[in-house]
C-alpha cells in the first residue's frame, strides 16, 4: 500500500516532503492494517438499519444506563490514580478483572453482557492514551440524556448475522435490513442509536492484495467555505450549505425545546426533534463528501490537498476579559462555516479510498497559496479580489480557489522527492503492533472496582 507524504516547514515556503512506508489512514486518522507478504488486510465496516422490538428498546435502554454508570466508576478510578503523587492507577485488565465481583454485587450491571462491559473498559483505557500522546481531550464524565453510548460485542462467536436479522446477546433477534453483503470476516459487531433510529456496525478483516502504485495525473484540491472545493483542472463545486438551508428550522425546533420543561415527555419530543434535522444535514453533508471522494480517488492517482489545522482555525475569538476579542460575531459564523463544510471528514476519507486502490494523498502546507500567482510566482495579497484573482506583476487572471489548487500541486511537484522518513515505524512483514505506554499498579495495590 502507498504512502502517504507528510509535511514539515521549511524556509522556502513550500515544506520538506517525508515518504516513508506508512498507510494513509494512519496519519490522517489511524487505521489498523497489517501486513503480511504482499498482500494488507484491512478492517471495514458494514453499517445496516436495525428495527428492534418495544421490549428490546427498552431493554438496551437500561443497559445504557448501567454502561454509563460502569464509565464513571472507572473514570473516577482513572482520576484518583493521577492526583496520587506516584501517579499509579488501575489498567483496563485490572478493571476488567473486578468486573466479576461488581457484576455479584449489582445485578442490574450482570444483565448486560459481560464482553460489552470489558469492551467499555478497553475504550476507556484508549481514550486515555490518546490523552497522554496529546491526540485528544482527557475523557469526560457520560451524563444521561447527553451521551449516548454504544453495545460492542467484541468476540465473533458469541453473536451471527443470519438471514434477515442479528443475534445479539441476551437480546435475541434484531430484525435488521442487510442492503449489500458483507466481505472477508466478521470480528465484532455494535449496536448504536441515532435519534430515533437505531443501526447496527459489523467490522470484517479483509485480507487484499497490496496493490499496485498508480500512474494517473495528479490534481491539487483547494478547500474553502464559498465553494466546497476546487481543484487544478479547473473543476468548481460549490458549497452546498446544508447547515445554513437548516439553521431556521433548527432554531424553532431549539426554541421549542426550551419552552418544553425539563424531564417532560413533550421536551423529550422537542429534543427528538432537533436531532432529526441535525441528523439529516450530517447525512447530507456525507453524502456530497462521498461522492467527491470517489470522483477523485478514481480519476487521479495523487491528490494534494492543504495540511490545514482546523482546530487552530475555528478557534474563539472572544478573547479574555482583560483582552476582549473583536469581530467575535462575525468569527463565530466564519467559525460555523468552517465545521459544517466538512474539511476534515473529506480528507479522511479521500486518505482510505485512495489507499485501498493504490493512490497517494499529499499534504502541503496551505500558506500564502491563495496569495500565489500560479504563474509567475509573485505573492502580493492585493492580486486576490474576492473571488477573482489578477497578478499584479503579470497581469494572470483565473479564480481564485483554481489558482490556490495549482499552487497546491506545483508545490508538491517542486519538493516532493522520495526519502525515507526518519521517526516513523517501519512496516515490516508479519503483525505490527504499537507497543501502548500503560502505567502499571503494583501487585499490592487493588483497584476497588
């Protein structure tokens, strides 16, 4: 499988290309492919409508309870192991390992399956490691009402998707809709709820064959907020808005939720609300990126797109009360463009698509490629005019979000130079495994789950 380029500044401007032997998806979001030989195998999964019964409803709703509960035990456990001053706390084995005498004690935690409760405890445990690599926020208390949390049966054998429907543990039959079939081999498989919708997840191995470097032309794609991308062959798409088209119906359907007093049936109605609209403008919003993102991973072997920090970018401009911010309105709404077109979620999903067919994803850095002229080289920010852009040393005219992708794509055609990077985990044959940094307890101490 190709790799992916990464970035790093340097004084030119244009950034110092690193190739190393690396999956796509591992530096844009982590995807989990081993290699053997010269074929990957690769984790996909399938997602299908699921109609469960009234009592099967309720049911997974009293586990979600119990799983809430089982969530913020451990994490209290987590937090009183780091303000002790050697810093030791109890792992996910240990946790998992009190899970037996907890379950005795509190039958209404026995009634959820076991696997699912120790599958908790493993999510916990990787949402701290994220943590302490600085990849994301410490993990936060679950709080009814807020968040939702999912049913993962982690082992194969103790469930089957048969027919027209799922077997679940302690569950029964979940009528479910199979759309397509699924490929290579089930591993586990998760029960979630989207509003008033539920569905269900089966993650299959899928061993392929490494395929082969692709020789198709390379296009930059330049993203924005007016229109949703550009790209260097000329092609616009505008942004279609989706957030924006919704946000009066989402702003009476809000306003009715706080009318509604809190606890009430009719509050529960007014939130069920609110989430169906959400939910449909994230679907929409998914359905324009997949379809982008398989034009292009089909079209073109390399695509290069701005290695933009989106965080950074959407940050408050409120400001602090000795040092009030300004235009903090005009940002809020800069702000919420920004989120709802999606950036992100595009190039995570251009990285897998284009690695499962042998394409290659490059990250540049976005700098001054606005500002560019893409023929001559002149960077002056009065050649940019809204949407038009005019050189004011050659006179060149194009678009202006065209003219950023061809500087995306001369950039990477200047610097990119195949090296091997340096600080990256090789991809040797057989399983590679990441080798996680847990603090361990010491054999006398016992976590108290």
């Amino acid at each position: 499988m190709n790799a992916v380029i990464a970035w790093t500044a340097s004084a030119d401007g244009f950034g110092t290309g690193l190739i190393g032997q690396y999956p796509v998806r591992k530096l844009l979001d982590g995807i989990t492919d081993q290699r053997y030989g010269t074929s990957v195998i690769i984790h996909k999964a399938f997602h299908y409508r699921v109609y469960p019964t009234a009592a099967q409803v309720a049911r997974m709703g009293q586990w979600d309870g119990a799983l809430r509960f089982l969530w913020n035990l451990a994490l209290e456990q987590r937090l009183m192991g780091l303000h002790r001053t050697d810093k030791v706390y109890p792992t996910a084995f240990d946790q998992i390992n009190d899970l037996t005498e907890l379950r005795t004690e509190l039958p209404w935690l026995a009634d959820v399956p076991r696997n699912v409760c120790a599958q908790l405890l493993v999510e916990l445990d990787k949402a701290w490691q994220r943590c302490f690599q600085r990849i994301a926020r410490a993990p936060r208390w679950k709080r009814k009402g807020r968040d939702v949390l999912s049913l993962t049966e982690p082992h194969s054998k103790t469930w089957r998707l048969a027919g027209g429907s799922v077997r679940f543990p302690k569950l029964g039959n979940l009528r479910t809709v199979i759309h397509r079939p699924i490929e290579g081999k089930p591993k586990s498989c998760t029960i979630r709820r989207d509003g008033d919708q539920w569905f269900v997840s089966i993650m299959c191995e899928i061993d392929v064959v490494d395929p082969a470097q692709r020789s198709d032309p390379i296009v930059g794609i330049d993203l924005g907020v007016t229109n949703l991308l550009a790209d260097s062959d000329g092609r616009i798409v505008p942004n279609p808005k989706h957030l924006e088209r919704a946000s009066k119906r989402l702003a009476r359907a809000q306003r009715s939720v706080s009318r509604k007093r809190k606890g009430s049936n009719n509050r529960s109605k007014a939130t069920l609300r609110v989430a169906r609209l959400h939910r449909k403008v994230r679907r929409q919003r998914d359905h324009v990126l997949h379809v982008e993102s398989t034009r292009y991973a089909k079209s073109h072997g390399v695509i290069v797109i701005e290695d933009l920090k989106i965080g950074n970018m959407t940050a408050s401009a409120a400001g602090t009360v000795e040092a009030p911010g300004t235009n903090v309105s005009h940002k809020r709404g800069l702000n919420r463009s920004i989120l709802a077109a999606g950036w992100g979620r595009f190039a995570w999903i251009l990285g897998y698509k284009l690695a499962w067919s042998g394409g290659t994803l490059i990250k540049v850095p976005a700098a001054y490629s606005s500002q560019t002229c893409a023929e001559c080289g002149r960077v002056d920010a009065a050649s940019r005019h809204g949407e038009r852009f005019c050189c004011t040393a050659c006179g060149y005219v194009d678009h202006a979000d065209v003219n950023a992708s061809k500087n995306l794509k001369a950039r990477a055609n200047r610097s990119c130079q195949p090296v091997e990077a340096s600080g990256l985990p090789s991809l040797r044959s057989g399983k590679v495994k990441r080798q996680l940094r847990v603090p361990r307890r010491s054999p006398s101490q016992s976590s108290g789950l």
